[in-house]
C-alpha cells in the first residue's frame, strides 16, 4: 500500500500573517525597550574636537582627506 504524504507546511496566506504577526511583535518590542531614550538629551561629548574643530573634516573632500579617514592616521585627529 503506497503511502501519501501531508505536508505540514501552512497555505500561503497563513505563512503571510505569521510573518507579518512575527514583524510586529519584533516592532513592539523593539518600540518598548528603545522608546525610553526619546526623553533623553543629546549628548555631545567630543563633537567640537573631532569634528568642527577638525581641519580634515572642515577643509571637505579631498584626495588626501578621503585617504586620511581610511588610514591609522586618524587615531591623530587633526594632525596634518
């Protein structure tokens, strides 16, 4: 006697609501656990130094800035 086989895989349209389900539950947790930090000020530790205050930065794209930013020099921020 030949056997058939079910398939337990869910209709198309069922597979389509759970992964929408699943993409609201990963958006509602992710909304409570990071909605907290909407209250929180911005906080702007080295911003000036490193960046406004930067000639690399400041002096905009250039041959020498773009090879500058890709190189261990910029643990020497500033230096020219």
């Amino acid at each position: 006697m030949h056997r058939t086989s079910r398939s337990t895989a869910l209709p198309r349209r069922d597979r389509r609501f759970v992964t929408a389900c699943i993409c609201v539950c990963l958006l509602v947790v992710t909304w409570i656990v990071y909605a907290q930090t909407l209250r929180f000020d911005f906080v702007n530790y080295d911003d000036p130094r490193y960046v406004y205050q930067n000639t690399r930065i400041t002096d905009g794209i250039s041959v020498a800035n773009v090879a500058w930013a890709f190189s261990i020099s910029i643990l020497k921020i500033g230096t020219r």
